[in-house]
C-alpha cells in the first residue's frame, strides 16, 4: 500500500524561508497534494501538484516533485507568524479497486518572530 | 458560508455507550469522508461514500459504521465506544470520489470525542 511520511516538526524565523519535505512509495500516483490546517480547524488545500509535473509556484508557495526519487516538497518564502500550523502531504492515487488518498503524519510548523 | 458543518465540537463518553456524530455539507459534492486524526499517525480514512445510497470501508472501520441516506448528510455512529476511540474525527467532502483528475477536499472543523 501507499505510505507517506513527514517529518514531525519544523521551527523558522519569521522571514526565512520554509521547507517542508514528504516522501511516498506508490510511484504511480496521480496527484500529491499540501494541506495546511490550523490550530482547532480542519484541514485546507494549500495547493496540488500533478504527477506529470515538476514544479509549481502560487505566490509565496512552491512545490517541487521529483518523481524518480518520490519526494514532494513545499517551499514557503517570506514565512510569516501566520504560516504556523500543521502542514499534511497527501497523494491520490486512482485504482479499479477504488481511488485512495493517503495523507502523511503532518509537519507542525513553528514561526518564531 | 458553504461548507461542511460537523456536530457536536466535543463530546466526552463513558465506554459502551453509542454515539452519532453529525456531517452535513451544503456544496452537493457527490463524496463524503469520514477520517480520525491521531498524534504521529495523520488522518485515516474509516468510511466513505461516494454517491447517496452507497458506502465504503476505509482503513480502519473497525468499530463505526455510517449511512448516506441523501446527498448532504454522512452521520458516523460508533455503536460502543471504546477507550481507543478517543481522536479528533473529520469529515470531507470532494465533487466526485471517482474521478482521474485533482480530488480536492474540503474538510470539516472536527469533532473531538474522548472516550473513557
């Protein structure tokens, strides 16, 4: 089965950049995915990323897949105080069995200013 | 504000007793998802259901069960709780479970049970 893995924390300064690493098994998943949830909330999209691709940037979020090494990450510049929270890496992958979607254990991320 | 409204927020329950917990959606998404959030372990999937009518089981069923009488609502029973059963429970929504393309969900705020 799909495994992903996080690692559990991260800690940043206020202005520096972040990255956030993830790493999956099941080489043909279709899409990988960076959700961020925040403190007593439920989890939102951050961005997505197809597998057919290598990067994508969203103003101050880049995303970087490098599919021969299975590793996603997600790249946030200018980190600001309200960048904390947990951030989760998931990827989707399509089965005749059914579709599945497999999250990872989340990175808390702690901006210090 | 269109979204997922989960009931109740918290809820503290003595074991062996049985528990509903609430997920209605208001976007007409086709898929509900009924996941828990535990320490290290990230969220994973109890049930699902990817159209009004049908179900699924997910990794860890064990213990909960749920139906999909209409579209907007996607309750979770868990028949008798036990003490692992203590976590944060989410549910989700996405247009469609079975597409190829980009499943994006939206999620819920949560519902945290703790079961003693």
């Amino acid at each position: 089965g799909e495994d992903v893995e996080q690692s559990l924390f991260l800690s940043v300064r206020e202005g520096d950049s972040s990255v956030i690493n993830c790493t999956y098994t099941d080489s043909s998943s279709t899409y990988l995915y960076w959700y961020k949830q925040e403190p007593g909330a439920g989890l939102q999209l951050l961005t997505y990323i197809f597998s057919n691709m290598d990067m994508k940037q969203d103003q101050r979020l880049t995303v970087l897949l490098n599919k021969k090494d299975k590793h996603l990450s997600l790249r946030i510049a200018d980190t600001q105080t309200g960048d904390s929270a947990i951030y989760f890496c998931a990827a989707w992958k399509i089965k005749a069995a059914g579709n599945k979607l497999t999250f990872g254990g989340g990175t808390r991320v702690l901006v210090k200013p | 504000t269109a979204g997922i409204t989960q009931a109740p927020t918290s809820q503290i329950l003595a074991a062996g007793r049985s528990m509903t917990l609430r997920c209605t959606q208001d976007m007409r998404h086709n898929a509900m998802y009924w996941y828990r959030q535990d320490l290290g372990l990230g969220l994973r999937l109890i049930h699902y259901s990817n159209t009004a009518g049908t179900t699924g089981k997910g990794e860890v069923p064990d213990g909960y069960s749920v139906s999909r009488a209409n579209t907007d609502d996607f309750p979770l029973t868990l028949a008798s709780a036990v003490p692992s059963q203590t976590s944060v429970y989410f549910c989700a929504s996405s247009e469609t479970g079975w597409t190829a393309g980009a499943n994006v969900l939206t999620f819920g705020a949560g519902s945290r049970l703790t079961v003693l």
